[in-house]
C-alpha cells in the first residue's frame, strides 16, 4: 500500500528548485536556544531544518560539527531530550524536520522504538549515513514507511551507478549528493571534477530530488548547487554563525539574508 505524502514530499511537490536546507547540531551552543533556532529558521524562510543528533563517534562529520557535538553532549543534549523538545513546539512549527545522525543511536535507543518516537514528536525524515542499504530494504524499511518517515540516502563521486539507482529506489525524501569525497565543513569553492559530478547524476533521470551538501557555505555555492540540483544544504557555517553569540534570531537572519537574499 501506497504510503501518504509527508512535509517533505508536499514540499518537493509545490517547489521544484531554489531549496534550503540548514544544518543544526541539538543542543549547540546552548541546550536552551533550541526553540528559538527552529523558529528563527522557520522565520528566515528556509525550506527544511535538518536536527543534528549529538554523537560521540561521527563519521561524517568535520571539525565544526563534531566540535558543536561534543559541546551539546557536555551539555547534557539526549535523544529523549530531543524527542521532548521537537514534539513541544511541532505546533508551531510548520517547516520539514529532519533528524540526522548515525545508525549506532537508533540501534541503542531500540529501532522500532526510535521510529516511533519520531513519527509522534512530529519529525518528517531522517538521515543516517551509517545505515546499510541491504539492512534498510530487509529489517527497517516496512517501520520507517509505517512511522510516516521520508528517508534520504547519500552519494558521493565515487558511488557506482548500480548502488545510486538502488538509492533512487529506496529514497523517500531526497538524494543527499555529497559534493566531493570528504567530510563537512565550508570548502573553498566549486571545482570543475565537482561541476562534471554533478552533471553525470544529472543526467541519469534520477526520480528523486537531489540536494547537494557538504562544503556549501556562500551564496555562489548555494546559486550553484540550484543550478545542478534542486538546492543545498549548508551545515558547518550555519554553527559558526551561532557560535558568535548575540541573540539566535538575529544571527540567523543576518545569515540565511547572505545565502538566499
């Protein structure tokens, strides 16, 4: 049986291009902004707010994040915390919600129960790079659809084609296009290889949307990634612009105004 659009699905449908996604760790730099950044972005106007899930070993993650990580567990960030504070301001709160984080979390809070947990705080779609296709498709994929969950899968320069259309047939969200073969964190522009990447997954007539992250931290690399894709996704630069300090709702103003006027 067909499962019914989410916030994410819906969205794709009414927007075909121009697509921002931003990045933030939970419980970064203080536990207490959580609300606020939430509705700060959702002020700002950007089109999903992807929830780091704190982590004590990324494997994806660059210095920033891990950095912005290990503050949010010092501070005591957890995945019940998390759960909490997302379902008590989904009322407000009307942007996609993605959860990002590593499949180690889920398999230690319980697998169904973690899906669960999503589905009734309000999150749309998840993310977890960790997670193996085969193990997805035989053991998780019937509960993920079930909890209403839209699940985007990743690929880099290096995936081969076999496994992209396999991650085409199992994404419910998006194709998460990592931009070159390295961990997050702002890189110095947008290279001709890189360019040529994106044009190849272009055009292989992909069903799914595509967002291209990792290294996006200016508007040249955000009108870029619009051009090859349905839009991007900005991470590291996001938590540094928080790590300045002064009030959430300004900061993320000033910096969502720099990347999408």
């Amino acid at each position: 049986m067909q499962q019914p659009t989410n916030r994410i699905q819906d969205l794709f449908q009414r927007k075909s291009g121009g697509i921002l996604n931003i990045y933030f760790t939970a419980g970064h730099p203080d536990p207490k902004d959580f609300p606020a950044t939430l509705s700060a972005l959702e002020a700002a106007g950007v089109d999903f707010i992807e929830i780091g899930m704190p982590y004590s070993d990324p494997l994806a993650d660059g210095p920033t994040i891990q950095e912005s990580g290990a503050v949010a567990l010092r501070k005591g960030t957890t995945l019940p915390w998390l759960f909490d504070q997302i379902k008590a301001i989904r009322a407000q709160i009307h942007t996609p919600l993605i959860l990002m984080g590593y499949f180690n979390q889920v398999m230690q809070y319980g697998e169904a129960r973690f899906f669960e947990k999503c589905q009734e705080a309000g999150v749309d779609g998840l993310i977890l790079p960790d997670l193996p296709l085969l193990e997805y498709e035989k053991h998780y994929k019937d509960l993920v659809e079930h909890a209403g969950l839209a699940i985007s899968f990743l690929i880099t320069p290096q995936t081969p084609e076999e496994r992209i259309r396999k991650i085409d047939e199992l994404t419910r969200g998006f194709i998460y296009m990592v931009s070159d073969s390295s961990i997050t964190g702002a890189k110095a522009g947008i290279s001709d290889k890189q360019i040529a990447y994106f044009e190849r997954i272009n055009g292989m007539g992909l069903r799914n949307p595509r967002l291209i992250g990792f290294g996006i931290s200016t508007r040249e690399g955000y009108d870029t990634a619009c051009r090859y894709a349905q839009g991007a996704i900005i991470g590291s630069a996001f938590i540094k612009a928080l790590e300045q300090g002064g009030e959430v709702k300004q900061a993320t103003s000033e910096f969502i105004g720099q990347i999408r006027p």
